[in-house]
C-alpha cells in the first residue's frame, strides 16, 4: 500500500501485524490493546502497538542535568539550566535523520532520549547518543491545511504544541490534530517513553467547539496527575473559536475548561502564548496569556482576553491582569502573546504585540489598569513565546531578537539592559549563555550581560517563527524544519 506523507508517495510495506497477548478494559481514556503493527518507510520503523495502563502521576518535573521533560525545562517555563558549564558548536555531536513532517514543538529529554512530535502526526524517540530512532509512532492522518478556514501551517495541521513528560510514569503526552471520518478532532494522547505503546486516548476538543477553527498551538504542562493544555484559533482568526484552557486527568477524565470570551456572541482570545506552554507555580495554579478578543470598545463588559490568567488547578479563575487599553488592543491586534514570566520574588512580566511591558504584583495582579511598572518601546518587533529567567533578569522574546531586562522590586520597576539584533526564537539559558535561533536556521549564543554574539552555528531553516532550543544528556539541542540538531556539552 502507499501512504501519502509530505505530498510525497512513500512505499510503505505492511511487515507484521498479529494481536498481542492480554486486553486493557475498555474505559473512558483507556485503550484495548488489539494489534500490533509494524511498517518501514524507506527503512524508519513505525510502531503502531496499543499500549497499556500505568501509574498515578505526581506531574511535571524540573529540568535536571539530564532530564528536560517540560516546555523550557520546568513547569513554571523559566527556560534556566544549569547543566552545563559550556557547549562546543563548532561541531555537531549528531543530526537526527530527516523525520516524517514539519517540527514545531520544543525537543525534550529523558532517559537518555530525545522525543519531538511532528505536523504528520508522528511522535520520535531518538537515541541521546548518536540521534538514530529508536521509535517512532504514527497516531493518526493529520489534517490536510485544505480542510481547514484558515492556516499557516502547510501542508497538514497535526502535533504543533510542545509535548510534555511524565517521568514518574514513563509516559510522554501529545494532543494531536486528527482526520477521523474525514473531519478534523483533537486527540490526547499518552505514550509509553521506552516502547512508543499508546497508553491514553481521550477527546480534547471543548463541548459545542468547532474543531476545523481550533488550533492546539502551546505547549503541555502537568499539574497533580492531570495534562495541561490550551486551544486558540488558527493564524487569521477565521471562523468561530474560544480560547481556552484544559485539563484531563492523565487516567482518562473528561475534559475540564476555561474559556475566554464567553458570553454570548463574544469569541477570540486564543491561548497560544508563542508555543509556550501554560505555566505551573509552586501551588499548582495555572498561569496563560490570552491573545485578542471579539470586544473591541470598552463600553462593553470585559472579556476575560489581552490579558494574564491566573487559575486555580481546578481552572476557575482566581485573578487576572488586563492592560487599560484591551479593548483597543483587541481592535489593532496588540494583544499579549507570552506566556506570564513567573519570578521567584512573586512578581510577574508579561509582554506580547503591543508596544509595552508590563510588571505586576502577583499575589494581587489588579484586574484592569494596575500594573506596579510599565516599560515602554522594549521591542519593535512582536514579544511571542516564553522567556527565560535568571534571577530578577528576564530575556523576553522579541522577534529581531532577545530583549533583556532587569526587574526591580523596591520600588518595582523594568529596564532594559540590552537589545540583540540576531536570532529571535524564544530564548534559554545555558552554559553561561543567552540561546535563541534565528529565522535564518542560526543558533546563537549570546552574552547574558551584553548581548554580544559569544557562539553560533547554522542547524537549518526551521518550519516555524518560534523555535526554541532544549538542554538534557549533556546536550544542547534545537530543531531545523524536520531534523533535530545535537551539540556537546561539559556538564557542571
């Protein structure tokens, strides 16, 4: 038989298919294990096994030296390692072969291995050693671009969220954008690390939604035993959509949601955040930026969108921040497109389209128009995406590239160390070093306290506008289109 993957015609030879001993009861999330399938295409293995159940989880972890299982490392997105004390670019350790679909996900690591997830709905383990696979599992068809009112993801829709880890259940969780009966659905989806087995299948498409406007772009987070995971619209805003926030314990629960933008006849407020993942703190709430909404004039109620969500685990809303000016803001499309930048002290940045900055008290965010601090003209680009923190210094990321700014508590206030003019994928920080790629497949390592360029290499053009790099296994690892790129590290 044929299978039609990157427009191309891949032979695809059928080599084993029998059942497998022993049956999962059928439940709400959980799969009967029926078959197993194998196939090669052009000599990868795809491992199509119905998994099996395993053990209460305890969520995310923080990024260790060998382990980064979480959108930048740790469930509050700090984007901080300390792994590594320095990292050879001049030579790669390995390239990844060329994988099936367009990479859009941050790489994460565990047990020495490395697992992306792609827009043809493959997910990857790739041996930390050398990059070769160790396997690889095709979900489902992904969603041709065609089928949806808008896109700019080409030429299918399918795993475009970062993927996220639990270790205490050797389990790796996916929400996939699946054709199923030829109409688009979003699957999560919970995969054993060592042998790819799908172990979770559960609906995440919010009731009364439109699947076809909806778009799974951030990445994953774990909050006591449940997936994090958030819904925004496709790029252009068509048709009808909620931005929402949702969680499904990792057994199988039904869907739980926060919705944006919901009352009636109001819609929009896309939780994207750039592909970063909604942040966790250390009580277990929920933090996420929702994007632009339906009101435009602020004669009319407040919306809930351009703003900083903080929920409960629960996903009731306990508090939130909203510019003065969101009602214009939604108008003109300068809404907040970062993820809340979490510091240790208890305050909070928060950043996106517009021209400003915002610093607040997070154990009282203010609800509209009481930020403790404002900066203004930080970037003249888009701030989208997560940043990276090192005490009170936050490297937003700006599209021309990196913005650093100090945060002061007594009296609170933010300013601009420096502005890089090179790379522009959300930034990490490793190795004594400041890493952002760059539109033009660059990695760059940039100076912490000056923003000079101290270390680059070329990895290739990646698919996507916010590519972001990952540590673990003592590597620095960051994605082109459809390859993983590995350099060495000295580990601390």
């Amino acid at each position: 038989m044929k299978a039609r993957i990157l427009g191309q015609d891949w032979l695809v030879r059928r080599i084993e298919a029998r059942p497998v001993r022993g049956k999962l009861s059928a439940g709400r999330g959980r799969l009967r294990r029926d078959s197993v399938r194998l196939v090669t295409v052009f000599g990868l293995v795809i491992v199509g096994v119905a998994g099996s159940g395993v053990a209460a989880s305890n969520g995310a972890s923080t990024a260790s030296g060998t382990s980064w299982t979480v959108y930048h490392g740790d469930p509050a997105g700090d984007g901080d390692s300390t792994a590594l004390k320095s990292v050879n670019t001049a030579r790669r350790a390995w390239t990844s072969p060329s994988l099936v679909g367009q990479l859009y996900g941050e790489p994460l690591v565990y047990s020495n291995r490395v697992y992306v997830a792609t827009e043809e709905n493959l997910v990857y383990a790739l041996s930390a050693v050398n990059g070769k696979i160790a396997w690889a599992r095709h979900l489902a068809p992904a969603v041709p671009s065609s089928d949806l009112p808008c896109s700019d993801i080409s030429p299918t829709e399918g795993i475009t969220g970062t993927p996220v880890i639990d270790p205490s259940r050797n389990e790796i969780f996916v929400v996939a954008d699946e054709l199923v009966n030829g109409h688009p659905q979003h699957w999560l989806v919970g995969l054993n690390t060592t042998s790819g087995a799908v172990e979770l299948r559960q609906r995440a498409d919010p009731p009364g939604s439109y699947p076809p406007a909806l778009l799974q772009r951030s990445g994953l987070n774990l909050d006591a035993g449940h997936v994090i995971f958030a819904m925004g619209g496709n790029y252009g805003d068509c048709s009808t959509y909620h931005g929402q926030v949702g969680s499904i314990s990792e057994t199988g629960s039904a869907a739980r949601f926060f919705t944006v933008d919901s009352r009636p006849g109001d819609s929009q407020g896309a939780i994207w955040m750039g592909g970063a993942a909604p942040a966790v703190d250390t009580r277990g709430d929920i933090w996420a930026g929702a994007g632009n909404g339906s009101v435009h004039t602020d004669s009319q109620p407040y919306d809930d969108s351009d703003s900083a969500l903080q929920l409960t685990p629960t996903l009731r809303l306990r508090q939130f921040f909203a510019p003065s000016s969101w009602a214009s803001d939604n108008a003109s499309d300068l809404d907040v497109s970062t993820v809340p930048t979490l510091l240790a002290d208890g305050q909070v940045v928060l950043a996106g389209k517009s021209p400003n900055v915002y610093l607040l008290n997070g154990a009282h965010l203010g609800g509209i128009g009481h930020p403790e601090a404002t900066l203004a003209g930080a970037c003249n680009n888009d701030i989208d995406g997560g940043a990276a923190v090192v005490n009170n210094t936050v490297y937003l990321p700006c599209l021309n590239g990196p913005v650093a700014v100090q945060v002061s508590a007594s009296p609170p206030g933010l300013r601009v160390l420096w502005r890089a003019s090179v790379g522009g994928g959300p930034p990490i920080v490793a190795a004594g070093l400041v890493w952002t790629e760059g539109q033009n497949g660059t990695l760059y390592g940039l100076s912490p306290t000056t923003g000079a360029v101290r270390q680059q290499a070329t990895v290739g053009n990646p698919a996507n506008h916010f590519p972001t790099p990952s540590v673990g296994d003592s590597l620095l690892l960051t994605t082109s289109a459809t390859q993983v790129v590995a350099f060495r590290g000295s580990a601390n």
